[in-house]
C-alpha cells in the first residue's frame, strides 16, 4: 500500500506540474472564465507548485503527505465549484475530479 501511495503522490505532483508548466495557457483560459483575477491564479499557482512539490518530499518523509494532500484535495473541490459555476461539461471536471479522489486516498492513507 505504500507503494501505491507514493505512486500517486508522484502521479499528483507530476499532473499539476504539468499544467502549470506546460498547459498554462489553458490555466489562464480557466481562470478568465470563472472571473478570477491574475493575483488570485499566481497564488493558487504557487500554492498549488508548493503542494505538489510536497507531496514528492512526502515519498522519502511521510509526515508532509496528509496536510499536502488535504490542502490539495480542498483547491480540487474548489476548482469543482468554478467549473461547475460556469457550467463546463463533465469532461472539462473530470481531471480536478480524479486528482480529488487521489488526494482523499492519500489523506486515507496517511490517517
């Protein structure tokens, strides 16, 4: 089980990395759309890096992983809340839906 907690630590820090490096466009694109100012998407952003970046400390120090991944899993319940407040089909959820579930996992885990 504890393989598999890291791998989706990993898994985690991996994805939102990959967003906010390399599909940032798509970041900016979102946050216009739910009316967010660009102040409120660099802090999320540097929250949600200094997270991710956790969350890969985790792996060697297990003690960061449950307060990582709650605060994590609390900015994938609000990204549900903006996506659905603008009413983007499922398919649009579904990647801040997953990673959800993988931070309650983790949180599971780590109780």
């Amino acid at each position: 089980m504890e393989n598999l907690a890291n791998l989706v630590q990993i898994v985690i820090a991996l994805s939102v990395g990959f967003v906010w490096i390399f599909r940032f466009h798509n970041v900016e694109k979102e946050f216009k759309q739910f009316g967010l100012n660009v102040t409120m998407r660099s802090f999320v952003g540097a929250i949600k890096t200094a997270l991710a970046t956790l969350l890969l400390v985790g792996v060697w120090y297990p003690g960061f992983v449950l307060i990582s991944a709650a605060l994590m899993g609390l900015f994938m319940v609000s990204a549900q809340y903006f996506h659905f407040r603008a009413k983007n089909p499922f398919q649009q959820r579904l990647p801040s839906l997953i990673l959800l579930l993988l931070c309650v996992f983790l949180v599971g885990t780590a109780l």
